[in-house]
C-alpha cells in the first residue's frame, strides 16, 4: 500500500504539471480565503460515511457522472422537482441514483461555516475524488479544482437525451463523449469505473435472453459467465436485483475491470462494445498495466470535471443543494 500511495501522490504532481489539470477558470484552493475549512470538511465527512457505505464511491462518481454529461458539472442532477418541472433525479436513468443525503449533509456543514460560498457542484467533485482517497490512506488519485457554480435549471428529458445508455455500442459511445469534448481514451479510461458498483438485472438480461428478439444469448459474453448471470438474473422483468460489475469484487477500486473485460465479462453492451474496435480495444490493453490506469483515470477524471462549467457570476452558489435560491 505504501509503494501505490508514494505512487499516487506523484501521478497527482504530475498531472496538473504536464497541463491536465484542465478547468478554465477553476482553480486549485478556490475556498482558500472565503471558506479555508471547506474541503477539509467534506474530506472528514465522506471518510466517516464511506467507513459507514463502502459502496459509497461507485454510487458518488455515478452521481458527478451523470451531473457532469447534463447541463455540465453545475450540481443540476442534485435538484428535487417542483409542481411546475420533472428533474433529472426523476428521469429514468436517474431514479436509482444515491448519495444524495451525504451531499445534503457536507453541504449542511460548510453552510454552517461559510454561508452561500461554497457550490455544491463543487461539492460533489471533491466528495467523489475523496471517497476514491479512503482506499488509499486518503491519498486523492485526482486535483479536483474548484470555483464551480451551481445551475439553476435541471430538466429530466435532458437527463434522457444526454446519459448514455448501457446498450450504446461504440460508435454511440464515441459520439456521446465527444459531444462533452472527451476522447475515445477518456471513454475507455472512464469506463473502469465499472470495476466498482452493482448493476440491475434489466439494464443487461437481454444480452442473456433476448440479445436480437430471438430469445437468444449475446455471442460475445463469455458463456460460463452468461450462466452464472442466469442464476442471479432470471427474467427480463427483473429490475431489483443487482450483480456486481466487477464479478471479482464491487468495492475495491483498481484495473480488474480491463482483465474481466478481455475475457468477455463486460456486464453490459456497452462495456463489450469496447472490443470492438483496434483503437479502444489497444487501449484496454495498456490499462491492463495498473499504475498506468491510475494514472490516466485521474487525468480523465479531471477532464469530466470540467465538462461546461458555470464560474464567475454565471448560476449561483445554492444554500441548499435540492433547490434554487428564492430570488
């Protein structure tokens, strides 16, 4: 552990040195002055509830995921409904979202220190990276730089338009990265995430069941691996039972996911879509080296992180996360 945290530390110095820490007016120590406690205190907050939630990191990178690729990382995927507008947390992809009540409660914190400074878009980054930290002695794998503000508006079609479904093949996935100014190796990189987390059963059984309206199995998942799903997953009507992603574990993160990858164990389409082509599938193969998976999943990481930012006077800096300031 000692040699993968020394490790970490200069992957982080070397990323922000060999220009990855991207941003445009983000910062390094935004709170510095306005609100000095403020990471300290969301660092403090995600060790005592991941201790408490081990499955707290797949479920927060998920989150600033799926905040990020709608309207930005403008903290929109955290506002509740109102009578006059369905929210992203209510659309489909989002209603199995969680996390929520850990944001809620950092937020609650800060605002009792520094009121109205601190964004929780900004929030949400750094509670993702520092979940992430707790695995290694809170080294953070990533620079999470700050001056996010929040947005005003979170519409669930957006959510709908922009998330990229689990059954997207390559050319889809490209396009819906690309579309966010990320790469096709932010693509694969980020995809590793899934070496962390659960997935329900109906987001994958057709690739058991029904792959081509045939009531047929996915050629290209592995066929043991088909057979233990069965056993988890049977029927396409199931939507509350979850497998691991990773089947060699769903909590520790590391570089697992590109291993059970060439072995046709993606769990979903769009995981197996990544063999697909020469270009992703040399890249899962360099991830196979895992410092180096390290190493690229912080730098893609602070790249997602500052997909559309709202800074300056753009949004505002919410008091509290679930809804708009009153005017």
């Amino acid at each position: 552990m000692k040699t993968i945290t020394s490790f970490l530390v200069v992957c982080v110095l070397l990323s922000c040195f060999l220009g990855a820490c991207h941003g445009g007016n983000l910062r390094k120590n935004f709170y510095r002055n306005s609100c000095p406690q403020a990471e300290a205190i969301v660092k403090t907050k995600i060790q005592q509830h991941v201790a408490a939630r081990p499955e707290l990191p797949a479920k927060l990178i998920r989150m600033h995921f799926h905040d990020c690729f709608v309207r930005g990382c403008d903290g929109s995927v955290l506002l509740d409904s109102t009578a006059t507008n369905k929210a992203e947390k209510d659309a489909i992809p989002n209603l199995s979202l969680a996390g929520y009540d850990v944001i809620d409660d950092i937020k609650a914190e800060i605002e009792a220190k520094c009121s109205g400074v601190v964004s929780c878009a900004d929030i949400l980054a750094l509670a993702t990276r520092d979940a992430f930290s707790v695995q290694f002695n809170n080294v953070p794998l990533w620079e999470v730089l700050t001056g996010r503000r929040d947005g005003r508006v979170s519409i669930a079609s957006e959510a709908l338009a922009n998330l990229p479904p689990p059954f997207f093949n390559f050319a889809q996935l490209k396009q819906s990265f690309e579309s966010k100014k990320l790469t096709v190796h932010d693509l694969v990189v980020l995809s590793g995430a899934h070496t962390i987390g659960v997935g329900h059963c109906n987001l994958f059984s057709n690739r058991l069941f029904n792959f081509t309206g045939k009531g047929d199995q996915d050629p290209s998942l592995n066929p043991t691996y088909a057979d233990f799903l069965k056993t988890k997953c049977q029927a396409l009507s199931d939507t509350t039972t979850t497998v691991e992603l990773d089947p060699n574990g769903s909590t520790k993160f590391d570089n697992d996911y590109y291993n059970i990858l060439v072995q046709n164990k993606g769990l979903f389409q769009s995981d197996a879509a990544l063999l697909t082509t020469k270009t992703s599938r040399n890249i899962v193969n360099e991830l196979r080296n895992q410092n180096k998976f390290y190493t690229e999943f912080g730098q893609s990481m602070q790249r997602m992180g500052a997909i559309e930012v709202l800074t300056g006077s753009a949004g505002e800096i919410r008091h509290k996360c679930s809804v708009v300031n009153s005017n």
